[in-house]
C-alpha cells in the first residue's frame, strides 16, 4: 500500500449538471481530514474517524467523494 496524498477536503453539493443520483443539495460545506491510498489497483479514501462515534460522512457523500470525474476518486471510503 502506497501513501497517494494527504489532505483535506471541501464536502459541497456537486453542480445541477452532475448525475443527479449522486448530487445532494443540502449539504454543507466542511473540511475533513483523508489519505488517499493505493495497491494493486485498488485505492482507497482513509479518513480518520477513530475518535467519533458516528463516520464524518454520509454514505451518499461517501459516493460523491469515490466518484472518478466529480470527487477524489476512489473504490472506497475507510473511517
């Protein structure tokens, strides 16, 4: 497993033109806190969530965020 990047992101609502099964229009923008890793053809999105109860994101954001042309690009997100 390699280290791609670390970074934070901006969780915001994709544009009207966007796939609508993947846009929601109540979210918020925030920041929070990934790595980016990957292997053998896989890469994952790592978000720290260990000193929470409940995972930073919903899972629709967590699609938004794996989705190749209007996220980071992922197979997955890991909390």
């Amino acid at each position: 497993l390699a280290l791609s990047s670390a970074s934070a992101f901006s969780v915001r609502p994709l544009s009207s033109t966007a796939n609508t099964s993947l846009r929601r229009t109540t979210l918020e923008a925030r920041k929070v806190a990934f790595s980016k890793y990957h292997g053998l053809g896989n890469d994952f999105i790592l978000i720290d969530d260990r000193d929470k109860s409940e995972p930073s994101l919903t899972p629709e954001e967590s699609a938004m965020l794996c989705h190749r042309n209007f996220g980071i690009g992922g197979d997955g997100v890991i909390f």
